[in-house]
C-alpha cells in the first residue's frame, strides 16, 4: 500500500520503516478495536501519505523560490524566438 501511495520503491520502503517505527512507539495506543495487521497498515498508509504531503510541500517551496526566475527565464526565450522568427539575432 506505501508503494501504492509514493510510486517509488525507495520512498516506499521509507514509509513502511517510518509507519512500523511509529506503531512500536505508539503500541500503548492499540484499543484492540480492529486487528493488529489493519493497525500497523493503517499507520503506514498515513505514514506513507505524509510523507506524499511533505514532498509536495518541499517541491512548491523550490518553485516558489524559483518563480522569479523561471519567469525572466521564460521571458527571455519567448522574446529571443520572437526576434529569431523575425529575422533578427537576439542580443545576449
């Protein structure tokens, strides 16, 4: 399920350690409602899920740094190509 969750083996792997490593801390939590297998599965895919959110996170902190950037970036080339359909070289 943490594979299912993350695409990607490694992540995954993270995951089910990070989820396990969680129930035996938390084990005095365990009410005994459900099985113990559908606890530590449970426990993983939050865990697995988290780590889907804080990555996402991470990736919009990089764009957004990025941003200002990327977009003379971007601006840049379109004008360039703009010149060059025209005919003219691009001053750089």
């Amino acid at each position: 399920m943490a594979l299912r969750v993350l695409e990607n083996h490694h992540d995954a792997d993270d995951a089910v350690q990070d989820g396990l490593l969680r129930a035996f801390r938390g084990a005095h939590t365990y009410a005994g409602r459900s099985s113990v297998g559908a606890w530590l599965r449970t426990i993983i895919e939050n865990t697995a899920r988290t780590a889907v959110r804080n990555r996402q996170r991470a990736q919009l902190r990089v764009w957004s740094s990025l941003s200002g950037r990327v977009v003379a970036v971007v601006t840049m080339n379109a004008m360039s190509a703009s010149l060059i359909r025209r005919g003219r070289p691009p001053a750089h």
